[in-house]
C-alpha cells in the first residue's frame, strides 16, 4: 500500500499530505486530489517531496473508480465531507483499493451520523479482500486507541469512560469554525447522547455540562455531545457501564450559535430565496471564514483524552490518557492549525500502519480493533505525544 491517492484539500488534508511526504521510504507515490484544483497545487507546492494533484468530484462513484485507476493507488485516505464517505467506499471496491477515513458517514439532508451504513460494507471488502479503515484522526481515532491501549495494558475490565475536548486557543475572529462549517454546526447543535446500562440516552442540546481542569490549559466549561466513537466503543470495549463524550465551547461561539439558530441560519432543509432554493448552513459556510485560514495566528492549546474506570486484579483503577497540542507548534510544522493536525496526524500514522502491513485485515474496522501499541508509539515520535496519569478518585462526576 505505498501508492496513495488523498481526497480532501482542506486543513485537515494539508497536514496529512506534508506528514506523508516526509516518509518517502514508506509511500512512494502520493497523489491529492479534490473537486477545487488550486486547493491541491498550492498543498502541493508547499510538501517536502513531489505529490501529484488531480481534479475529482467524490460524490461521483465512477469519478473516484476512475482516478484510482488512473493513478494506480493502492490505499486511499478519504479527508473529504463525510457525506462522501460512501461514495469513496464504492469507488474503492470497484478500483480494488484499500480506504481510511476520519469521521463516518452522514447522509446530507439528515443532521445523522453512524456507523451502521459504512459496516453494512464489511462483507463486501471481506470478499474483495480489502481493508476499510474508519475514524482514524483524533476524536474520533486516539480516543478509540486510548481506551484500546488502556484495556490491554492497564486494565482487565473498562466500566467508565469520559472523553474530554478541549481547544483553548484563540484565532481571533468573533466566530468561526475549526473544521468545515456544516459538519462542526450541524454535530454542535444535535441533541446529546450518552451510554449508560446498555442504552443510549438523549439529552438537550449542550444541556448537560461541567467544569474540568485541563492539563496545561486550566478549567473549562465542557457540554456533553454525541461524539460517533462511542458508537464503536461501546460495540468494542467490553464491560461498559457508562461512556459520555464533553466538549468545550466559549460562551461567545455559543451566544453567536444561538443566535444564528434564533434566525434559522443552522437549518439543513431547502428555503426559497429569490427564485432559487438554498441551505441557510451551506450559506452560513460560505460566509464563515475558511478554517484552514485560521492557521497562522492562532495561538493557545488544544487538551483532548479519555478519563478511564475499571477494574484490574479485582481493585478500582482511573487512568488518564491525553495529548496538549500547541496551535503555534502545529502550524511551525505543517503551516495548520491544531485542530487540523490532531487530526491529520493520526491519519498518516494509521496509513503508516495499513502500508507497512503492521494492521491489516480483510473487511471493515475501526482503529479499537487493532493493536493499539504502533500507533501509540507514533504519536509521540510524529508530533502528538501522550501523557497518562493515575488519580486517586473520580474527574467527572
């Protein structure tokens, strides 16, 4: 798998395509391809060794079939809209290529995302003799290894997981997003979620909340969402009690949300305007600024980890596993942000991982089901070091 094709051209594309290309000894052949050209000459042009680009509309089947051919690909990594996911998928098999991406699919006039359609494609790569790999950036991705390392190493049974996000940093605009506008509103304002007792249970959006001291960061207000790696936790990690994800928000992003929702600028469904039928979201994206352009004067830190409870020779144990990723830091080593990077740098290792044949398999998996331990290695060489800690009692009650 030392061939690959990178569809997406934005943040989190950038940064996958630099870290690739300075493994020259491991992919022999990259080539980013997106549906805006220019995105991937200018990504191009800044890599440390040659990369192709190439034009594709990947909501296209035969469009992605037909470039995989053509650049004779072996593995492709899918930094696109995970409306697209799918789509790529289909291309893959048709091709004969492995597939990694970073978030599952949602089909895109519904505010819903799971698993369930991209594991309904297990059989078919299975016989195909393909590997898919989903959810392989951070949250999803290091979370799912953190708790799979933990499991292995810390623990012989998990009961409790928390999973705090924390972006401290500060771009300096009065609203903006850290990743495409649509997904981040439309994951950002759905009801929460959580497992307790073998069922997940629905809050409010952003309802539920708590004040968590992040490591090199200080305390946070975090709110309790529905994240989709514990969608394929609590199918993976046996013994789960409860799993909740929390993520932090200023109370000026939410006063902008509110008010953008007040005035339904959040809405997915079609209105008529002027003749013609719009998103407002896909309006509202349009006049955000682009996140890949936050890039250069951010400043401040991102905490994000896995507060984990179980049991281990019959005692209580808590391990706490995280990274702090600098935004400054990020953009020094591949001109993105943190949020980019967390992301895209997992996503090179998982390729890493899949190309040298350290994971492989035949069917579709996610980043919990194989061997946590390389990875975890990666991270601290490629930019993404962990701390874990062992506190006495509860961090979130």
């Amino acid at each position: 798998m030392n061939n690959l094709l990178i569809i997406g051209a934005g943040g989190v594309g950038n940064v996958v395509v630099k870290k690739c290309a300075r493994a020259r000894d491991i992919f022999s052949k990259i080539t980013l391809a997106s549906r805006t050209l220019s995105k991937c000459e200018k990504i191009a042009s800044e890599a440390d060794s040659p990369v192709e680009v190439a034009q594709v509309d990947a909501d296209d089947p035969a469009q992605v079939e037909s470039l995989i051919r053509k650049t004779g690909a072996d593995l492709v990594i899918n930094v696109a809209l995970p409306y697209q996911d799918l789509s790529i998928m289909d291309g893959c098999l048709a091709a004969g290529a492995h597939y990694l991406d970073t978030a599952n699919y949602e089909p895109p006039d519904e505010a819903r995302f799971c698993y369930k359609w991209q594991w309904d494609y297990s059989g078919r790569f299975e016989k195909a003799g393909l590997m898919a790999l989903l959810g392989c950036g951070f949250d999803p991705g290091v979370t799912n290894i953190f708790c799979a390392w933990a499991l292995k190493h810390h623990f012989d049974e998990i009961h409790y997981i928390d999973i705090v996000d924390c972006n401290a940093g500060d771009h300096g605009h009065p609203f903006a997003t850290n990743f495409n506008p649509e997904i981040n509103i439309r994951e950002v304002s759905a009801k929460g979620r959580y497992y307790e007792g073998g069922q997940w249970k629905e809050t409010e959006p952003l309802a539920v909340h708590r004040t968590f001291d992040f490591p090199e960061v200080g305390p946070k207000e975090m709110y309790l969402m529905y994240h989709e790696e514990m969608e394929s936790l609590a199918r993976h990690i046996p013994g789960i009690k409860r799993m909740r994800f929390w993520m932090t928000f200023s109370e000026n992003y939410l006063t902008h949300l509110r008010v953008l929702e007040n005035v339904g600028m959040t809405r997915i469904d079609p209105v008529l305007f002027e003749g013609r039928q719009i998103v407002p979201l896909q309006f509202l994206k349009a006049l955000l600024p682009e996140p890949s352009s936050l890039a250069a004067g951010y400043k401040g830190k991102t905490c994000i980890g896995c507060i984990i409870e179980g049991v281990k020779d019959n005692k209580r144990k808590n391990v706490f596993i995280y990274n702090v990723c600098d935004h400054q830091d990020a953009f020094a080593d591949t001109g993105g942000q943190a949020i980019s990077y967390t992301t895209g740098v997992p996503t090179m290792i998982g390729a890493k991982l899949m190309a040298t044949g350290v994971w492989q398999g035949k069917g579709v998996f996610n980043v919990e089901q194989l061997n946590p331990d390389p990875f975890m290695e990666n991270l601290n060489v490629l930019g993404l070091p962990w701390q874990v800690v062992f506190p006495d009692t509860h961090l979130v009650d």
